[in-house]
C-alpha cells in the first residue's frame, strides 16, 4: 500500500489492513460490553489517528483565521487550508484546484449549484432530470427550484434489482432538458450507476450534468475529466474526514460564469454602499469564515485514502460485501433489497415481521451498529414497497469476522420475536 501523498510527502506505509484499523480509534472501544463493530459507514466513516491529530494540530498549534492576516499563525493555517485544493483536485484529477469550492456537505453543494446556475437556466416548461434511487439531497433542491421556475422535475425509473432503466434515455433527456442530477452510487442499496451514459446522453442536448459522488468518493476511484461531468459533490465525513466540510467541483468556465451563492466577508474585492465587486473561483463561493480545521482535516483524509489505496480498498471491500451476501442470503425470514448489476459497499434488507427499528435496537446490543430507516431516500423506499429497512455498509476497516457477528445478531433479532 502506496503512502505517498499527492504533494509527494514520504510516509511510512501501512504494513496491512489490520495495521490501517488500528488507525481508527474509536472502533477500539467496547460497547455493551463487546468489541465494537461499525456497519453504518454510509452515513458517517469513522476516522483514522492521522485526520484526528491534523484538527487536534490546528486548534492547538495555530489556530487563527486564514486570507486576510498578516502574522504568522495565520499564514500557517492559510498555507494549509488552501494546500487541500490541490490535493482534492489530484483525488478526482480536476484539472484546475481552483475548480474546487469547500461546503459544509454534499448537500450544500447541491443547493450552490441549483440556486445559482439553475436558476439562471432553468425557466418555465423546461425540465430538470434526476433518478429514482436519489438521496433526498438530491430530491429536494431541485423540486424547489422547479416549484419556483415553473419546471418539470422528470425521474429515471428503477427496476426490481435497483438498476437504473437507461434505455430510453432518449425520450428522458430533450431540449427541454436543462439540468440532470443523479448519483453516482445509491446509498440505500449501493448500485454503481452507469452515470457516463447519462452525462454522455446529457451533453448531447447540452444540458448541465451535476454527479453526487458522497457514496462512491471514498470507495472508487472519481475522475472528473473520465465522466465527462460539469459539476461533482462528495462530503468530508463519509470519506474518513471531519463533519462539516464538503467539496463541489466545477468546470473552472461555468464556475466563472455563475453568480456569487452567499454574500459576507472574503468573498469579495470591493465593497462600497453603492456597489460591491466579488473575489474570483472560487472564493467567491466561500463567504464569510470557513471550517478552517474541517478543511485541514479533509486534507488528512485525502492522504488516508492515497496511504491505503484505491486498489486494496476496492479488493477488501468486494471480498467482504461478497461474503455478507452470501451469509445473509442463507438467514431464513430475511429478504435482500435490491440486487443491481454492480454493487458498492451497502446492502439493505428487512426481516420478515420485523420492524427495522426494532432489528437495529437489538442487533445494537450485540455491540453492532447498523443503520435502519428510510435512509433519506423515501421515494425508493415506496418503490420496493417497504417502509424502511435495515443498512449494513463496509469500509476499509471492517473485517470478514464482523460478518459473522452480524448475522449471529440477526439470529438473535429472531429470537426475541418467535
């Protein structure tokens, strides 16, 4: 496993996977009374000593605001915090770092991208496109921005697997079509999505293509300039990092074009009560104070996953979501939601006569977290047919071992309910 950052610091190497969990320090704990075991990555990672000590480090060795002060803590902290644009921008192969805004999450990004540039082309009777197996992240900010236009939101259906149904993109995307949105990977049941396809379909008719990638940023490797896309979200937490901080990338041409999405401090070049000029790309974009420590640990996180290594992860975790299939398929009174072509990292599944919620309160006293709900995606959730459903996800440090522990806490949840 490669440790070499890409500003081409030299760190020592993971020796192996055992070696990268023991990075993670809360999975060290015990709860009620057993070793913890982490199935809930798809809502928030846990995270390695290195992103931990980067905030701890900020806070207590220079902790200052950045851009505008002239002493040294605070160009320490500036020099660092602007350092993560050029490593996000090798993560994802963006051309330009200043094609990269910092958010607070994936959501905000969306919001940016729909409040600005969506709003400046989408008008009444033109249509905005996105997918069936959406976050509702990636619902709602356009329904409000149709609701205010006098648009049509369209939806790519899904089948029974929870695979996109993408021959009839033809008719799906027309020249009404101004804006399509859609995920990379579905957190509720982690179908890989052909998103090239629809991109490629999208430019066609030149509409703008925007790629939620929180799902897929930490698993996969996400190239920009492969997919062909104008815009990409992804989130800190879900990729090892802080809460609070999240990435939209954006061809550097439009992201010039678009209209500042906040007003406030460092955002600007000028201000005068009779006019106010804005800063360039992408400060524009990031009025006021920003999470500075979210940010430098973002950056932390980026090393993590080039220490690790996009290869190994991928390996381990199809090995590991492979086996949890395999095992889960052969517990009695449980059914598997959704089946698709290509699965990342999640599996969802209900137990006959079972509440989710309940299975989730027991199986946590087996020292297992899980995740059950409708994991903010209700439409898909109406679309199986179930209210909610329980939410096994993996990541680098979860072992063949936890699978086993999963499913003897399924065996328990029956128990309690014969």
């Amino acid at each position: 496993m490669s440790r070499r950052s890409p500003t081409g610091e030299s760190r020592v190497p993971f020796a192996d996977l055992a070696e990268v969990r023991s990075q993670f320090p809360c999975l060290q704990q015990q709860i009620h009374g057993k070793q913890l075991i982490y199935l809930d990555s798809a809502a928030t990672s846990q995270k390695p000593s290195q992103v931990i000590e980067a905030v701890d480090s900020y806070y207590r060795e220079y902790c200052s605001n950045v851009h505008r002060g002239v002493h040294t803590l605070s160009e320490r902290a500036t020099s660092r915090y602007e350092g993560v644009r050029p490593k996000v921008a090798v993560l994802i192969n963006a051309p330009d770092p200043h094609s990269v805004i910092f958010t607070r999450s994936t959501t905000e990004g969306i919001n940016l991208v729909a409040r600005t540039i969506g709003r400046s082309r989408v008008g009444e009777g033109d249509e905005v496109l996105i997918s069936a197996m959406e976050h509702h992240a990636n619902i709602v900010p356009w329904q409000m921005l149709c609701e205010e236009q006098g648009a049509i939101l369209r939806v790519i259906p899904c089948d029974e697997n929870g695979d996109l149904i993408l021959n009839d993109l033809g008719s799906l995307i027309t020249d009404r079509t101004k804006v399509v949105s859609v995920g990379y990977v579905s957190n509720a049941v982690g179908t890989r999505h052909d998103v090239k396809k629809i991109i490629s379909a999208a430019r066609t008719r030149g509409a703008i293509t925007l790629i939620d990638a929180a799902q897929a940023i930490s698993h996969i490797p996400v190239d920009v300039e492969d997919l062909g896309c104008d815009f990409l979200a992804f989130s800190g937490h879900k990729m090892y990092g802080p809460t609070g901080i999240g990435v939209l990338w954006g061809r550097k041409e439009l992201l010039d074009q678009m209209s500042p999405w906040q007003g406030g401090g460092d955002m600007i070049r000028t201000v005068s009560f009779e006019r106010t000029t804005y800063a360039d790309t992408p400060w524009k974009f990031e009025a006021g104070t920003p999470n500075i420590a979210g940010v430098i640990g973002l950056g932390a996180a980026v090393d993590f996953l080039n220490d690790v290594g996009f290869e190994t992860i991928q390996e381990h975790e199809s090995q590991l979501v492979a086996e949890a299939m395999a095992r889960l398929d052969q517990v009695e009174g449980l059914s598997i939601i959704g089946r698709p072509s290509h699965r990342i990292s999640v599996i969802s599944f209900i137990l006959d006569g079972i509440h989710p919620h309940d299975a989730g309160t027991i199986i946590d006293q087996h020292s297992v977290a899980i995740r059950a709900g409708h994991h903010c995606a209700m439409p898909l959730m109406k679309h199986f047919g179930v209210p909610a459903t329980i939410r096994a996800s993996f990541a680098v440090y979860n072992t063949h071992d936890e699978i086993e522990a999963l499913t003897s806490a399924i065996e328990s949840v029956k128990a309690v309910f014969r």
